[in-house]
C-alpha cells in the first residue's frame, strides 16, 4: 500500500534496463519505496541495475519477462503479484526500430509493432487486471508523442505508439471507480543528460539521429530523470495524462490540426 505521504511502497518496472524506468525507480526510492521487481530479459545489464537499486536501499528482484512472448505473461507477471500487493506498474519497455530498414523488411516492422503494441496489450491488461483484484495501484504506460501524429520518419514506431496510447485511454476509463489509477506518459525526444548539452550523438524516442531531427537543442527534448521526475508528479496528482517537457501539449495541439500537404514540407 502507499504510505502516509502517497507514495507507493511497491513498485514493478516492465522494461527493466530502460533508462526512464531505472530513473523512475531511483526517485521512488528516495521517496520511500522499498520493493521493486525489475522484469526484463536476463542480461549483465539488469544484474546491474537491480545492484544500483539495491545499494540505494530497495529490495530489489529481477524477473525473466520477454514482451514478445505474450502466452508467458499471465504466469510471469502472476507470480510477481503472489508475493504481495504492487502499489505501481511501470510499463516502460519498447524499441524505436529503423525506419528505412523496418520499410524494407516488413517482418522487422512487425517486430516493433509486435513488441510495443501487442507486448504492452498482454502486459497491460495482465497487470490491469491484477491490481483490480488487489483493489489499487497505478499503471503507469510510457506513450511517446511520435504516436500524436504519422510522421515520415517514423511512422511505423510513431503507429505503434499511436495504438499504445489509444489503448491506455481506453484501459482508465474501463478500470474508472475501481481504485486503480492509469496514467499515460508522453515524452518528446529523449537523450542521455550529457547528449542533451551536447545536442547531437545520441538516439531519442523517435529512433533516428538526434543530430538530423529539429528542436534537438530546445526545450522540447527532454531527459531520463526529468520523465522520471513528470512520473512521479503525476502520481501524486493522479494525473490521466503527462506530457514531458510541458510545452509539447501545445505543440502537438497545434501540429494535429496542420493540412497533410502542409504538414509534409515541415521538418519534423
């Protein structure tokens, strides 16, 4: 259960390398979560990981969790919620693909739209439905804003988000006055805190060199920890929807409503 000051005291992170997760995790300890499961594919880096939170103070456990193999998740992510109740599921895995290559080989198209839409579906509605039972708990997705709108260059990684988003709206209002709380996160660009300075040499959410893509040195791109810091905002406003920096619901607002043929010639 979350303690006095509303913060959970138990925390699942799906994606357990993934850098907004693992920020997420560092501030919730600091704000007096002691439990986190880290599911992910068994690797030197989640070892890593759940050492780093454990030296922070958590109890820490790493979990064998594959997206793609969706008939393992109502046993894997069963099991997690056997040993106690999990006041937040993080639902941070993904991958952003290549767009030129993901166009030539339709089956590495479908592996993006199979691990960030129909993964996250499996996963979502297994842990939905888990923290129903348990009577509360927030689940938290990570969107992205390339789902907003179809863009050249990505819009088979920006589809698939596209259906995450969409799905996650649906998800709260069917899990409304259950006392299971479901935020959607949608960040811009992210970089690493040193590509942020730098402005070129990293990949974001987009999938593609930060270099190429405008906006790289504004405030529209965001970091790790300032997703991490959003999240942890929005729980304790129970925010339905965080867009991370800010100022991209604006943006986005005004993008939505721009012509085809126009929205073409723009360098996003």
């Amino acid at each position: 259960m979350k303690d006095a000051f509303g913060a959970p005291q138990s925390l699942l992170v799906l994606g357990g390398t993934s850098e907004i997760g693992l920020a997420t995790a560092r501030r919730l300890i600091a704000h007096r979560t002691r439990t986190v499961w880290l599911a992910g594919r068994p690797s030197p880096a989640l070892d890593a990981a759940a050492d780093d939170l454990r030296g922070r103070g958590a109890y820490v456990q790493t979990v064998a969790f594959d997206a793609l193999d969706t008939e393992s998740h109502e046993t894997v992510l069963g099991k997690i919620f056997t040993e106690g109740d999990i006041d937040m599921v993080l639902l941070a895995f993904g991958i952003p693909g290549d767009q030129e290559r993901d166009e030539e080989e339709p089956l590495a198209a479908v592996r993006v739209a199979q691990t960030n839409y129909t993964g996250a579906v499996s996963a979502g509605l297994v842990c939905a439905g888990a923290l129903q039972a348990q009577g509360h708990g927030s689940l938290v997705v990570l969107s992205s804003v390339a789902g907003e709108r179809a863009r050249r260059a990505d819009f088979i990684y920006g589809s698939s988000k596209a259906g995450l988003d969409v799905f996650t709206q649906g998800l709260g209002d069917a899990l409304h006055g259950t006392g299971v709380h479901v935020m959607v996160v949608r960040p811009g660009l992210v970089v690493p805190d040193a590509a942020a300075v730098r402005g070129a040499g990293a990949r974001g959410t987009a999938g593609g060199p930060l270099a190429t893509i405008p906006f790289t040195r504004t405030p529209l791109v965001t970091t790790p920890g300032a997703v991490a810091d959003a999240i942890v905002t929005g729980l304790r406003r129970r925010s339905e929807t965080v867009w991370v920096p800010g100022a991209l619901r604006a943006v986005m607002s005004a993008l939505r409503h721009v012509p085809r043929p126009l929205f073409r010639r723009l360098p996003v």
